[in-house]
C-alpha cells in the first residue's frame, strides 16, 4: 500500500512539472491542448491544474479563440507566485538577484566580495537582501549559489580554492542557509549555473546542448546536456581555465604551463599590464583590462594575444563536445564591445570550415548578471524540470 501511494504521489509530481512547464512555453495555452501536447488524460489535466490554480502557480487569463462552440479558457504562469534567489559568490564581486517564476529579475545588488567577512555575514545580508525586495520570505521557494570551482554541489561544500578567500573553504553552504534561513539551498560551479539559466531562460532554451564561456577574474567554462548541468564524474568538467593552450607558455599556478588562464584570464592581463605601466599596480584586475582594451601598443598587444588564446581555447571545447550554442559572458568580455566581438569573429572563424550547419557564437543575454541568474535557475529548474525528481 506505502509504494502505491508513493507512486502516486510521485506520479502527480512528475505531471504537475510538466503541466507547468508546457504553460510555460506555451506562455499561454487552454486545459484541452495542454493535455494533448503532454499526452495526459483531460480529467489528470482539469484535477492538477485546478489544484496549481488554488496554489496561486497559475491562473485563467480570459477564453481562446473561438473555433465554433464554447471558446476554450486559457492558463497561464502566475509570475508573482513565488521567487528565488541567485546570488553569485564571485572573485571580485557579490551579485544578488531575485527573480519570479517566468526567472525575471525584480531586484538586484552587488557588493565587493571583500566586504563579507564570512557565511554567517552572508546569510545575514541574505536575509536583508530579501527584506529590501519587499517580499515576503515565505514567497521565497530557493536560493541558488554560484560559486568558483573546485566545489561539491551534491553536499553543497566549497573546498579549497585560490579564486575565494580562506574563510570559505570547506563551508558547507546550503545546510548552513538551509538551516539558519529555513529556504531549500542549491550549490554550483558560475560557469555551469550560467549555462543552465540561459538553457532554461535564454539563449539556449531552443537547444538542447549549451556551452557558456565566463570570462571573467578567472576562465570557467559550463556545458548543460539536454537541459542538465553536465559535471563529469569528479565534478571536474568545465575546468577550462586550466586547459593547456600553449606548453611553452607561462607557468600557472596549477603547476603546467600555458594554460588558458596564463593568457587569457584577467588576472593574466592584469599582471602583464603592471609590468608594463606603475600606474596599473593600485588598480583593481578589472578596472586594469577595462582600463587597457581601448588603448594601443603595449597594451592592445597584451588584449589581443588573450582573444587569440582564449578563442583557441573554446574552439578546442567546440570539437571535444560539439555543442549547439557557444555563449559568451563574464565581466572580462562584456565591459567593451572589442573584445567580445573579436572574440566571438575568431571562434565563428575556427569553426566555420568544419561543418555545413555553422555554430551559434554569440554573447550572455543576461549580461553581467548571468552567474546570479543562473543560481537562481538552479531553484527553478526544480520547479519545472520532472526529470530531476526522477533522478
């Protein structure tokens, strides 16, 4: 009797994800052909339905056109319903958003990564974060964290890496949010948060595989599969910064030579450009790039052998996992059209004489937000993705 019930419930489950889900795309769409498009009976349909209108997920948005009799009444996603939080623990920055069910932004901030001290300041500007929203913490479904590599998402831990400070390392972040803000927790690499959002919710929501390439302080690299985060067996894919582009290069600080993140990072620039100029060494990494993209000489040659590298680097990406969509983001990329258009013209130049369907280059269309989003889609992908109760 206990596995029947729990069959059903989990069948009810399964079909109320994917009733949502189908509303969604659909922006708008009546009981009848939400059944047909989903191959659910119409009483499941009308039973499920009803029950998400009562919840609020969903409400009735006025009749369809009429194809003779009775026009049909059609559904849609009631926005406001609920929201999550994506909050991108980041090199330099801390970026927090808040978005509704359709994963649009009501609210954002940033703060110098420097100025939280440690997880128990970060959960208390969390809980400030919402309050200044001027919603209510009920209406809160999730809070997504994206954070820079190494990290275990399935016991939500951040190990030891140089990107973040030392008061990070081992935190188990979502238990401790969990446990203290009393909101479900979900924990993963920037990169692969920012190629799930745009999967879900962006670029790549037509498309089955998505690359994402955040080029920011550092170089990550996120590949989402069939609108799933892929992570490799050791929650190792996606390490593109330390992919080895050049093996006379630098030495980086991983112990090989010329990995991208020796050229192509910012923090690579940055360190070059102080070699060359006293007056960059009391300038920030970021403001040291954005400072010398639109200068010539020194400068310009130290920027272009990063584009060189780092298109090198994604195109190697392209023929290991042939992916639909390349989508470029990070704030090394964004601050200037120059260096993200060249960077999109060289890997759109690498990759055209291989096969007869060109592949989509193209920038984030979540701009420097996208890492913060994608937490955020971490929560909503519960919402609307049945294959995730199923795993």
């Amino acid at each position: 009797m206990a596995d029947f019930e729990t069959n059903t419930t989990l069948l009810r489950q399964l079909n109320e994800k994917r009733i949502l889900n189908t509303v969604r795309q659909h922006v708008r769409i009546s009981r009848t052909n939400l059944g047909k498009e989903i191959n659910i009976a119409t009483a499941t349909v009308m039973r499920i339905v009803d029950g998400l209108i009562k919840k609020g997920w969903l409400e009735e948005v006025g009749p369809d056109d009429s194809t003779g009799g009775r026009p049909a009444i059609l559904l849609q996603i009631r926005p406001e319903a609920a929201f999550s939080v994506g909050i991108e623990l980041g090199r330099v920055y801390v970026r927090f958003v808040c978005v509704n069910l359709l994963c649009e932004v009501v609210f954002e901030e940033e703060i110098d990564m420097d100025s939280l001290r440690d997880i128990d300041h970060l959960i208390g500007y969390i809980t400030g974060f919402i309050y200044r929203t001027g919603i209510e913490q009920s209406d809160v479904i999730g809070i997504g964290v994206a954070a820079p590599g190494p990290l275990d998402p399935i016991h939500g831990l951040l190990l030891a890496t140089e990107d973040v400070g030392s008061q990070w390392h081992g935190v188990t972040l979502t238990e401790l949010i969990e446990r203290q803000l009393g909101i479900p927790a979900y924990l993963s690499n920037d990169a692969d948060a920012a190629s799930l959002g745009e999967t879900w919710f962006g670029l790549g929501e037509n498309h089955n595989d998505v690359l994402f390439i955040l080029a920011d302080a550092g170089i990550g690299a996120g590949l989402s599969i069939h609108r799933s985060i892929y992570r490799g067996a050791r929650n190792q894919a996606g390490e593109f910064s330390h992919t080895i582009v050049d093996i006379h290069g630098d030495l980086c600080t991983c112990g090989r030579r010329g990995c991208v993140n020796t050229a192509a990072s910012a923090y690579a620039m940055a360190s070059e450009m102080r070699k060359i100029d006293p007056k960059f060494k009391g300038l920030g990494i970021i403001d040291i790039v954005k400072e010398a993209v639109n200068k010539t000489g020194p400068e310009q040659k130290i920027i272009q052998r990063a584009i060189e590298f780092l298109s090198v680097g994604v195109y190697n990406f392209v023929k290991i996992f042939d992916p639909d969509i390349v989508i470029l983001g990070g704030r090394t990329l964004l601050f200037g059209d120059y260096m993200l258009a060249e960077t999109i013209h060289r890997v759109q130049s690498l990759c055209k004489s291989d096969v007869s369907d060109p592949i989509i280059v193209t920038s984030t269309s979540f701009g420097i937000s996208a890492v913060a989003i994608g937490a955020a889609s971490l929560v909503l992908q519960q919402v609307y993705d049945h294959t995730q109760l199923i795993e």
